[in-house]
C-alpha cells in the first residue's frame, strides 16, 4: 500500500482539504528531486511509509493542543515538519535547516500545497533565538549533541500531556545514546501503531529540556 491510503490507513479521519494536501507531495517531490536532492534516489518511490507516514509517526505518541509551537532543526525537505504541519493545522510548525536548497523545497511545496502554519528558514538550530513547545527531529545526529544544539530553545508552560521537550525520530540501537544524556526520557516504539515492516526498528524518543 503506497500513497494517500497509507496514511488513511492510520489516519482515517482526514478532511477532504488535508487528504488533498497529502496527495500532493507525490508529484511535487519528484519534480523537486530532480532538481535538488532531498530525498534518497531509492527512497522516492516509498516517499509515503518512509517519509511522510514515518513523519506522522510523532502524531501516535502525541497529539497536539490547538496553538502549540514546534521547530523542526535539520528539516531536510521538509521532514517531520510538512506532513506534521497538515495533520496539525492548528499548531505552528518552523522549519530550519543549514543547507539553503532543502529551505527552498521546503517553502515551495509548503506553498504549492497552501500550508498557512509553516515557516522555514535556512538557519543553524544554535542561532534560532524564539522558544517552543517541542523541538521535532528526524535522526540529524547523536543524542547528546542535539541536545545541546537546542537547550534553552523550549518554553517553560506545558500545554500538552507530554512535557515540553524534544521529540525525536531514531532507528535502530540507540541504547548507547541514550546512556550519554543525562535527562528524563522515554521511548515510544513505532512498531506498536503501524505494521509496515519499516517500522520494526523505528521510535520516537521523547526527552525533557
């Protein structure tokens, strides 16, 4: 199963407007591949469980208040951020990224698609100055550094059940990474909310700022 019905599948109660939004990332990041590489060559034809569902895979540990904000450091194309900012459009997704090219696929499918909650700009997470709900992530690097790339970055008011924090997208063996921070963390397994044998090594770790 591949595109719009993969995430139906799991998502069921999309509008008609966000079924539309999702349908559309196909054609725009084939068109954008070509031109700028953000997405692997032999990941495009799984662009929906290897991006975008893996992408929405935060929204099964968490769904997010009404107004809440999130920064997406090392968005690439536009991943959590895009399809996270589609399921939420009610919360306020900003988008960075050090490589300028992957800022402007990111504002051009953010625009071609009408996403009105989402921001991206080509900057460092050190040097973003305002603070979040949540700082979202897909694996750019080791635990322990990353969180120190966005200390300080998070608001102190929690308006979620989870606490403030970040929330990360990891595979694999992270139990090393783990032992090297030193906060409150928890690890949601993907492998429990979708069946794709994509997901078998897949999580989300939630830690604590």
């Amino acid at each position: 199963m591949q595109g719009v019905e993969l995430i139906l599948k799991y998502f069921p109660d999309l509008t008609d407007h966000q079924k539309q939004q999702f349908s559309q990332l196909e054609s725009l990041y084939a068109e954008w591949n070509d031109q700028i590489n953000v997405i692997s060559r032999k990941d495009i034809d799984q662009l929906y469980e290897r991006h975008v569902l893996h992408s929405l895979g935060v929204a099964k540990i968490i769904q997010f208040t009404n107004g809440t904000s999130l920064l997406d450091v090392g968005t690439g194309g536009g991943f959590p951020g895009i399809p996270l900012a589609i399921l939420f459009p009610k919360c306020r997704f900003h988008c960075v990224d050090s490589i300028g090219k992957k800022i402007k696929v990111v504002n051009e499918v953010a625009e071609a698609i009408g996403l009105t909650n989402l921001t991206a700009e080509n900057q460092r997470a050190e040097k973003v100055k305002d603070k979040y709900d949540f700082v979202i992530s897909r694996a750019v690097t080791r635990m322990k550094p990353f969180i120190n790339w966005v200390h300080g970055k998070t608001l102190k008011k929690n308006s979620n059940k989870l606490l403030n924090g970040i929330l990360y997208l990891k595979g694999g063996d992270i139990i090393d990474e783990l032992a090297e921070i030193k906060r409150d963390y928890n690890v949601f397994n993907l492998c429990d909310h979708f069946t794709e044998e994509f997901f078998e090594t897949k999580k989300v770790v939630w830690v604590k700022l």
